[in-house]
C-alpha cells in the first residue's frame, strides 16, 4: 500500500512558477514509476510528467515541455514537478500517481493515487 499527498497548489499569474511536491509513504517508493497528472473541470484526466524508478528517464506532455521539470528524491519518498512559465490553460487540479515498476502514460495502469492540489494561474 502507498498513499501519496500533494502539496505546493496556489494561485499565480501567468508567467510565473510553482512546485508541486508528492511525498509517499511506505519503504517501497523506488519500486514504483510515478507520474504527474491534471484535470481541468469538465476535461479528462490527462497525462503531465513522469520518472522511471531510478529518475534516469522521463517523459512530458507536449504542452508542457520546456516549461515543467519532474524530479525524485527516494531517499526522502518524494516526487517534485517544478512548473515555469505557467499558462492558463495549466490550471487544475494536479495529481500524483504510482505505478508498479515500468513507467507509462495512461492513467488507467496507475496503481496509487494523491487527493490532488488545485493550480490556478490568472491571466
């Protein structure tokens, strides 16, 4: 069992920065790829970022390369995406998830999931 908490939501205007942290619980937490999602109200859940176990590989959404960066920490359970140059059209709300080994994009092979933090970013 895992059970992720988000935290580093808030307000922002557009062009400006913020970093979302996800600590995990449990001593497995370099077992697991994790991954940064977002859902905008009436939207689909949708793929951000994610890390394979070891954080030696990554991968991003188009609409966010360039401006986001995911990182780990497993010495401290914790999973980082430090988002720059916000937009618009980044606000929602921002999860983290695990997933058992290999790293994916869809979010239906997940295992474990964060409550989420809301981002909203002004214009």
């Amino acid at each position: 069992q895992v059970q992720l908490v988000e935290s580093g939501g808030g307000l922002v205007q557009a062009g400006g920065s913020l970093r979302l942290s996800c600590v995990a619980s449990g001593r497995t937490f370099s077992t697991y790829a994790m991954g940064w999602f977002r859902q905008a109200p009436g939207k689909e859940r949708e793929f951000v970022a994610g890390i394979t176990r070891s954080g030696d590989s990554t991968l991003y959404a188009d609409s966010v390369k360039g401006r986001f960066t995911i990182s780990r920490d497993n010495a401290k359970n914790t999973l980082y995406l430090q988002m720059n140059n916000l937009k618009p059209e980044d606000t929602a709300t921002y999860y983290c998830a695990a997933k058992f080994l290999t790293l994916r994009t869809a979010a239906n092979t997940y295992d474990y999931w964060g409550q989420g933090t809301q981002v909203t970013v002004s214009s």
